[in-house]
C-alpha cells in the first residue's frame, strides 16, 4: 500500500516527473508558439440552395457537306497553282469521281494553265457547270473568254461571251483581245472589222474601255489601214485620259505607221516618256516597212548609245529596213556582228532576211552559198525568196535547183505551186507554167485572188480582181478607161510580163486594167476630195506594170498614194515612188 506524504511536505517525485526531468529542454527558438489572432476571420460559407446544372452532352461529329468538301478542295487546288492540274484530276475525274467541282474551281486554274490545258478545263466546265453558268457568273465567264481565246478559240469564245448578260470590263477586253490574235496571226480583215464593230458597242454601253481595249483596237485599226478609226480611238483616249504608256505608244506608233502615217509615229515615239525596247522596235519595222533604211540605222545606233537592250526582234527590223533600202553592206556587217557585238543568236529568221537582202541585190550566187553552208536546216520561205529573186533576176538555174529543195521540204503546199507557175511564166517557160497549173487543179489548189480596201470618210470598201459588185462599178469601170486613155496619151505602154498566162497581149492588157488595186484607184478619183491622199492596203505584192500605171496616175491626176503591199509601202507623189522601184 502505497503511503501518502504527510501534510507540509513536498510531494514526492514520481515516475513522469522523473522522465521530464530526464528529457532534454528545446532550445527557446524551436519551442512551438501560440497562434496568432485572426483580424479578419473567414465569412462562413454559403449554403447552396440548389445545384448547378450540367453541362449539355456534346454533339455528335457533324459530316461534311458537298460544299465544304468543294470549298476545301479548291483551296487545296490554289495552294498547288500553278501544278494543279493533276490533283485536279484526281479529285474530279476519277472514276468514280471523289468530288463535284463548282464555279469557284476553274478561273484561277484557267488562268495558271498552259493554252492546252486550259483548254481541256474550259472544255470539263461546260461539261460540269452546263453552258449557262458562264452568265451567272462573271468571273467564271472572263476566265472562259480569256481560255478560249488564248486557244485561238473565236467561235466558242464568242459563243461564251453572247450567253453573258452584262458584260464587264475583262469580259470585253478578253473578246476584243482574242479577235486581236487572230486579226494579227492570219492577217485576216474580217476579224479587224470585228473588233471595230464589237469597240462600237462597248462605247455604247455603260462600260468604259482601259489601256489594254485600247491596245486591241489600235491594232486592228492598223491592220485594216483605217486611218480615221486609229484617229478617233487615239483622241478618245487623250479624252478620257487613259494612261498612255509604253504598251498603248507602241500600239499607237505600230498602227500609223501600217496607216502610212510616219509623222504621227513620230509624234508619238517623240512623247514616250517610259520608253523600252519594244516601242524601239515597232518604229525600226515601221521605218523598214516605209524604206526608210537609213533613218533605221540613226535610230538604231541612237538605241544602241542610250543603253536599251538589243534583242533578236531589233536586229530583224534593221535587217528588214537594209533589205527594203538595198543597203547589202550594211545588213551584212548587221548580221556577223549581231552575235559578236550584241549577242543575239541567229535565228531562221535573220538568215532568212539576209538571203532576201542578197537576193534584191541580184547576188544570187551568194544567198545559194549562204543557203547551203547554215547551220540551221533551211526553211520554204528561205526558198521561196530565193526563188522569187531568180524570177525577177532571169536566173533559171539556180531558181530550178531552188524548186527541186522546195518541193522536197514541202510537196503539198498550195502556195509553192503558185510560185512555180508565176517562175515559169516570169520565164516565158509556158508548158512548165501549164504543168504547174494542172497540178494545182488536180490538188484543188486555187490561187489566192488580189484584194485592196480602200478608206473613204471612214467606210471600208474592198475590191477583187475584175470585181463588179461594187454599187458604182458602171462609174469605176468608166474611170478606168479614161485613166488608159490619159496614161496612153503620156507614153504609158502596159508591161505585160506581169500577167501569168500565155494568152494574147490585147487580153493580156485587159486583165491588168483590172486588177484590184487599179478598180481603188479609179473609185477614189471618183469618191474622195480632190486633192486628199488615196490609202490602199493589197494582200499581194503589187505587180511591176501597176506600179508603173500608180506613179504616172500620181502625177497625171496631183494625187498622193499611198499603197500598201505584202513586204512593203508604196508613196506615190508626181510621177515617183519611195521604193526608188526596189520591191
């Protein structure tokens, strides 16, 4: 039993006390503290009264519809320009096919596309779309236009363009251009007149041309030799202040100088204030087209000393000038130095012109030599040349060994079997001329008729060889023997070599009287004002008796004309001509 203390005595110590006094003390810093007051105790937290709700379940995946498949395949067809002609394929031609194109996949993919394809994708569209998308849609119709057009396309292009409602601006610019193409690469009246009549309902219309509408019409109105529509196009231009730049002076100094015009060329070369090579080179060729050798060479050595560039474009023209001017020296220092000196390669065409220039010059035996000793393989139109200069020069072996080299290269080409009747009969050689007649006949080859349209207060007229439709043919054809009589009373005797055929020389003289040139001539001294500049444009080369009956009209009559031929122009003033009889 345990013994309790007796009273006053301190209590005894025991085992927990014991143990305490055992333990060691902490040090003062590490003994726990007492907490700090709360200043501002938490609010109490508020009771939810009721719960927050759930969000909705998501959605199921929504498929793609036919148009965003569409939107996303074009784009994808945007970002691969301008190869995406094969994942065009691949998406909208197999078979069977992945997706369905709409109106907003083809114009950038027109656009991008080299002519023949983008001529296969014109083509799938109205296959796709059906033809009458192309009015609903304007982008998609200028894209078409412009597609068909770059083709060479007139017909479908036009068709496109009809099926518009309203046409816009590159709507109009796309046929005007593509009209423009064709005009130029065949040399083809009609399609010129076209642009002339298409130009007359834009203005009508309520949308205002630019440069490039003016850069087609220009063109055609030098093409047609349509001196008052160039005129008037000009001055609407200056009126609506379009910009004249160097593409619109370049088409303006190309159009009057294939007007006849040289001093409003000038006029407006002299203004270019952006000046290139290419206005350079459309004033060299219309100098060379005049004969004006010499002023070509200025201009050129002028070119050479500000700086501008040479190209082989330059070069031709210079050439061409030299051949129409018979400067032989000259085009043949042009031509070996032009690869030394200006590096331009030479080309079929170059050769071609120096053989011309050799040829005009009676060096014959020379332009054979060039002929064979090329390095490029020869061309027809080289023989041709040189073919025609042995006809004019009486040479007839060469011009035969030049015949056998032509038929070989092109045995079925209609127009070397003309030039071989016109050889043989320059050459009084008329069985080899029947025999190439017959020929022709037997291939169904018909020569081209001669052809001069004339410009009268702004009306084309245009007349064939013993044409007789014209309205006033009954006061032309009395024109034309009155003009016989008063060039017979001046000496004038009718150089019957001209005519191709192995007929009388009384026939022979009446199948020059008529010859197309000749019934603008007598219409003109009819139509015009006395005293105003006749301007004739001839798809043939004119031959050597009109040239002759041309000058002694020119004096006989006062009046200045100004014929345009195949190679070259003709400026006929009292009784002379700027060609200095070099054609």
């Amino acid at each position: 039993s345990r013994r309790r203390p007796a009273a006053g005595a301190p209590p005894a110590p025991g085992r927990r006390a014991a143990r305490l006094r055992a333990a060691p003390r902490a040090a003062p810093h590490l003994r726990p503290r007492a907490p700090l007051p709360q200043l501002h105790p938490p609010p109490p937290p508020r009771l939810l009264l009721r719960p927050l709700p759930l969000p909705p379940p998501p959605a199921p995946p929504m498929l793609p519809t036919a148009a965003h498949t569409a939107f996303l395949a074009n784009s994808l067809l945007l970002a691969h320009l301008p190869s995406a002609p094969p994942l065009y394929s691949l998406l909208f031609l197999a078979s069977p096919p992945l997706l369905r194109p709409n109106e907003f996949t083809y114009p950038a993919l027109l656009r991008a596309s080299p002519p023949r394809t983008a001529l296969a994708l014109a083509t799938h569209s109205l296959k796709f779309l059906g033809a009458g998308a192309a009015s609903s849609d304007r982008v998609l119709g200028s894209a078409l236009l412009d597609a068909f057009a770059r083709c060479g396309r007139i017909a479908s292009c036009r068709r496109v363009f009809d099926r518009i409602a309203e046409p816009d601006l590159p709507a109009w610019n796309a046929l005007l251009t593509a009209y423009a193409r064709r005009a130029r690469d065949s040399s083809c009246a009609g399609e010129a007149a076209e642009i002339l009549e298409l130009f007359a309902r834009m203005v009508s219309s309520t949308v205002p041309p630019n440069e490039i509408t003016l850069v087609a019409v220009v063109g055609a109105c030098g093409e047609l030799g349509a001196l008052g529509h160039g005129l008037w196009a000009h001055a609407y231009a200056l009126k609506r202040r379009l910009t004249v730049n160097c593409y619109v002076a370049t088409a303006l100094v190309e159009m009057y100088t294939r007007c006849g015009k040289m001093d409003l060329a000038e006029q407006v070369f002299a203004g270019v204030t952006d000046m290139d090579t290419c206005c350079y080179n459309a004033m060299l060729q219309g100098l060379a087209f005049h004969g004006h050798g010499r002023v070509a060479l200025t201009l050129f050595d002028r070119m050479c000393a500000e700086g501008f560039p040479v190209d082989s474009v330059t070069v031709l023209a210079v050439m061409c000038a030299c051949a129409h001017a018979g400067l032989v020296d000259e085009g043949q220092w042009l031509f070996d130095r032009m690869e030394i000196q200006f590096g331009v390669t030479p080309r079929i065409e170059h050769y071609g012109c120096m053989v011309d220039i050799l040829g005009r010059a009676g060096h014959l035996d020379v332009a054979e030599k060039l002929i064979r000793g090329m390095d490029i393989t020869p061309n027809a139109a080289m023989y041709r040349s040189l073919i025609r200069a042995c006809g004019i020069h009486g040479k007839l072996e060469i011009g035969e060994r030049m015949i056998q080299e032509l038929m070989r290269l092109e045995p079925e080409h209609s127009g070397n079997y003309v030039l071989l009747s016109n050889f043989y009969a320059r050459m009084k050689l008329w069985e080899d001329a029947k025999k190439a007649r017959k020929e022709m006949k037997a291939m169904g080859i018909d020569k081209s008729p001669g052809s001069s349209l004339l410009d009268i207060n702004g009306v084309l007229h245009e007349f064939l060889m013993g044409d007789k439709t014209h309205p006033a043919s009954r006061e032309i054809y009395a024109m034309i023997q009155e003009i016989q009589a008063r060039l017979k009373e001046c000496g004038h005797r009718p150089s019957t070599t001209a005519v191709m055929f192995n007929v009388e020389e009384e026939d022979k003289v009446g199948a020059l009287s008529y010859h197309s040139e000749r019934l603008a001539i007598a219409f003109a001294l009819i139509a015009s004002s006395p005293g105003a500049p006749i301007r004739i444009i001839k798809n043939l080369r004119v031959c050597s008796d009109c040239h002759e009956s041309t000058k002694l009209v020119s004096r006989v009559y006062g009046r200045e004309i100004i014929m345009r031929d195949r190679t070259r122009f003709h400026h006929f003033r009292d009784g002379h001509c700027s060609c200095g009889d070099f054609w």
